[in-house]
C-alpha cells in the first residue's frame, strides 16, 4: 500500500534531507529506501536524520515504517546528539503505534511475539517505574512465578532492565525501563 502522499509534506521533507538533489522525486525516494541495500541505507539514514520524525513516518507509510523500523534504527549508530534525538523522536513513534506507549527503549521485532500477558507486564512495568516482581505481581493480581517468567522474556529481548538491590537481608530484583 503507497503512503498517501502531500506534496507540501515531500518538499519540505526534500528540501531538509536532500537540498542538494533538487530532481529526486518521491517515487524514486520510496523505492530507493525500500530497496535494502547499501546504497539505499544511505539514502534512509540521511532521511531519518535530516527529516522531521513525523514527515519521514507520513511519506514511508505508517505500516512499512511499523515494520521495518527495528532494522532501520541500526543505521544510526554515532554518538552525535543529532542522532540521539532523532533515534529517540523515531522510537517514541514505532513504540507508540506498536505498543500504545512511548516508553519502549529497544523497538525490536520481537514484540509482536510476545503474548498478551507480557505485553501486559510490560505496561505495568512502563507506568510503574522502578519496582520488584514481587510489587508488579501484586499490582497486576498474578502469580509472582508468572509474572517472574515474563519480565525474565522481556529482560532477555532488551525491553527492560533489571537490578538487584538488597533490602534488610533480603535480595530483591528490582525492574524497570
């Protein structure tokens, strides 16, 4: 399906990423960044960068960028704080409209293989900050176990973060983004 495109939107979008290259059209932009290629990697990563988040989102097209985003975003390695904040604009977006929160901190594929009660644990864990499996379980009314199998799944693919804290004898892993 071809993103709906408005010229306003391609011109300015254009002029910011590829002011140099006043011919390239919007046909030939799309293909090229859906290519895969080396030399379309270029192309995408200069638009990532150069383009503002939510102009490059309309002209990919909201499911290519969907599904194609968690590759995409290894493109943008360096420690320029340009980079930083358009990786974290174009996370917050591929988040949002895959999880419904902004507070996924590695877009990765695997998240359309997670179940639901996972998915779950993960939004209880986004909109409770730093807190034990234990207080998560409870807050959820699940099985600690349960719940301890899941935030391990989400740990492993990178979602979350965990640490282990020590409180009056007690060693407790304390979870969060």
């Amino acid at each position: 399906m071809k993103p709906i495109l408005n010229d306003d939107v391609w011109n300015e979008a254009r002029v910011s990423a590829f002011w140099d290259r006043p011919k390239l059209s919007y046909e030939k932009w799309l293909s090229a960044v859906l290519l895969g290629n080396s030399r379309s990697d270029i192309m995408l990563k200069q638009s990532m960068l150069h383009m503002k988040g939510k102009s490059f989102v309309a002209l990919i097209g909201l499911q290519a960028f969907i599904d194609h985003y968690p590759d995409w975003r290894l493109l943008l390695t360096d420690e320029n704080p340009r980079t930083w904040t358009k990786k974290s604009i174009l996370d917050s977006f591929w988040s949002w409209h895959t999880c419904g929160t902004i507070y996924m901190k590695n877009p990765t594929h695997e998240w359309f293989g997670l179940t639901k009660k996972q998915k779950e644990t993960f939004y209880c864990i986004s909109e409770a900050g730093y807190e034990s499996i234990y207080q998560i379980a409870k807050r959820m009314n699940r099985n600690y176990r349960r719940t301890f199998d899941d935030v391990k799944k989400l740990i492993s693919l990178g979602i979350i973060q965990s640490r282990v804290k020590t409180v009056k004898g007690r060693t407790l892993t304390i979870v969060g983004l």
